[in-house]
C-alpha cells in the first residue's frame, strides 16, 4: 500500500441527494427533463492481491491488500416528477453480487483478474454491473486516497 485513506466514503444517502439536487436544482426549476446530469455512489471493500507482471522486486509483486474504494456513476434523464435519475438503492444493489465476490478474497483468484491493476478491476467491474433504467457512465478503484484508474469506453 502506498498510503492510508484518511477521508471517508459517502455514508449518508441523504448528503449524496443533496448534493445531486443542488447540482441539477436551476434545470428543475425550468421544467426540463433531460439534464447533462449524472449520480454517484461510493462502496468499499477489502481484498489482498499481488500484480504478477511487474518486476520481481516490484514492491506490487509482493503479497499486499487494499481497501478498495469503488465509484459506480451513472447518467440518464430526470424524472419529471421524482426529480431523480434513479433512486441510490437501485445502484446499490447492482453493487450487492459484486461486493460479495471480491469482499476479504484474494483477487488474482477470481477469473478475469488474474492480474488484479486497479485499471483491470474497473473494467472487471464495468463489464459485470448492470443498473436498471440508467446508463453506466464510469467505474472509478481508488486503491489508495491518491491513486485510481478510471474506466469509461464511452466517453470522448
Ligand atoms: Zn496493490
């Protein structure tokens, strides 16, 4: 590990709707639908890895862990009426089969991740998680506070 994570991840679903509201609130306001608008969760989980590929005295060749922190974001329009894009909970529970397959595993096991980058696992991760009635937008593993690889084959 190249670091300690000394912020906290969104724990409080209300801050998180808070924060989207603000953010899409003048759009609301003229009655329009469609909005460049996306939303965010945050997850966490635990899991030991080693990259195989590196230099044998690579300190990434070593057995080490992470507390990976994982940002699922996704876009779509605004219902008229809810104001949302889709409730959180729809995002979590996308995130709920994956969480259990990497949660305290050791992740070159898994299939697929035989060599466990951060940059793999968010590609992992974007082609497995499937939310109803938005659109994934990006996948973003932090391995550390200052260290993420973001995935997004859609964009520009
Ligand atoms: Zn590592």
């Amino acid at each position: 590990m190249r670091g300690s994570c000394t912020h906290k991840p969104t724990s409080s679903r209300l801050t998180a709707r808070a924060v989207a509201t603000i953010s899409t609130g003048a759009a609301l306001i003229s009655g329009r639908t469609t909005m460049p608008t996306e939303i965010s969760r945050q997850f966490r989980f635990e899991a030991a890895h080693r990259l195989p590929n590196v230099p044998p005295d690579h300190k990434c060749a070593r057995l080490h862990g992470h507390s990976f922190q994982i940002t699922i974001v996704v876009g779509g329009d605004v219902h008229p009426e809810q104001g949302w894009i889709i409730d959180f909970a729809k995002i979590d529970e996308a995130w709920a089969p994956l969480h259990e397959v990497l949660d305290h595993r050791y992740l070159n096991d898994i299939e697929g991740l035989e060599n466990p980058t951060s940059e793999i696992l968010a590609r992992w991760i974007w082609e497995r998680i499937s939310i109803p009635d938005a659109t994934l937008r990006s996948v973003v593993v932090h391995e550390t506070c200052n260290a993420a690889a973001h995935y997004r084959p859609d964009a520009p």
